[in-house]
C-alpha cells in the first residue's frame, strides 16, 4: 500500500463492509478528496426529479445537469493541480436553490448533528442501484484515463429531509489520489496492527 488517501479510506469506514445503501443523512465527514490532473468525469447514474448541476469548485464550472446530461457522458474537468490535490465537487439543486459540496457539512443541522451530502466508493454497487449502466461502463471503457483506473465514484443526495438514499447524482473520476486500496477486510486488519503496534509502544514506554 503506497498512498491511501483519507478519503477513501473514510468512505470504505463509512460504507462498512457489508456495503449497504444508506437510509439515514451521513453525519461523520466522509473525508477530502484527491485528484489529478488532468481530471476526466463519467456521468454513472441519477435517480431523481430534481434538477441538479455538479460543478467542480475552483476549477470548472457546470460539469453536468442531471435531467438534460445522458448516462454515460465524459467530461475533462482540467488540471486540479500537482498530483494529488484536493478537489471539492458541488451540487447545485436548482430546483431547491441550495448547495451540497464533497466533504463539507451543510449549512443546516439536523437534530444538532452535522450533515453530509456526498458518499464515495470505489464499487459502484455499494450505493444499492445495481449494476452499472451500460452507457457509463462502455464510456469508461472507451475512455483511456478512466479505463486505466483506479476510479473514485461519489453519489450525492439532493435534499434536505430527503430520502438519503444517496443516489440522486453519481459520477466517477480519475485521476484519483490513491493506489492500491485495500479491501474492507485488509482496512481492519490495518487498523487492528496499527492499535497493536501503539499498546505495545506504550507498554515500553
């Protein structure tokens, strides 16, 4: 394992190892991401009645509109900076007039717990829609970055007081900063040895 980055390894936490979908608003921060540059987008899914537009900020603007964007569709967002670096993507509901951004809480608490509205992943399966769709696997396929790997998906929910099902708007990127990833399996037995190795320290100690 050469570079994990916090957040994927907050995503996997978070997700946990059965991999479920999530019915309840994520109120740990899934973490930063990183990227590369330059950054190339797959439009993967959404599921929903809103109209939405993802933007990368500080970098790019519209990126994609969930109701007027195909599945499937590749967008070169530019050069994030030297690799890796943070990255922030947004959600612009339109619809509702407000914004949700990539490991930042929203503005508005609930039951006075702060409130994410992004999940990541690097199996798309785990936010409970399926399979892939076929416009967005043989966009991956047919695009040289993407195909490479490894890809970062990240699912928003578009509402507050939503259904949080966390699949209103899922795309993927690549570059991202983060190679061979562990398993959730291999992530405990990391942090089970990492908590040996600190007892052990400190009973020296």
């Amino acid at each position: 394992m050469q570079l994990l980055s916090r957040s994927v390894l907050g995503a996997t936490l978070a997700l946990g190892i059965g991999g479920a979908a999530t019915a309840a608003p994520i109120t740990t921060n899934p973490g930063v991401l990183l990227a590369g540059g330059p950054l190339t987008v797959v439009f993967a899914f959404k599921e929903a009645d809103d109209d939405s537009q993802l933007l990368a900020v500080d970098v790019v603007g519209v990126i994609f509109d969930n109701q007027t964007t195909p599945i499937g569709t590749v967008a070169t967002v530019g050069n994030v900076g030297p690799f890796p670096a943070p990255i922030t993507f947004q959600l612009d509901n339109l619809t509702m007039q407000y914004s949700f951004r990539t490991g930042i809480a929203d503005s508005v608490q609930i039951d006075g717990q702060d409130v994410y509205y992004a999940r990541y992943s690097m199996n798309f399966e785990d936010f409970g829609v399926g399979a892939l769709p076929a416009a967005a696997a043989a966009a991956i396929a047919g695009n040289a970055t993407l195909s490479a790997g490894p890809l970062l998906y990240v699912a928003f929910e578009d509402r507050r007081s939503g259904d949080y099902d966390y699949n209103d708007l899922i795309f993927a990127f690549a570059p991202i900063g983060v190679t061979n990833v562990p398993e959730p399996a291999s992530l405990a037995l990391l942090g089970a040895g990492l908590l040996g190795f600190a007892f052990a320290r400190r009973r020296r100690a």
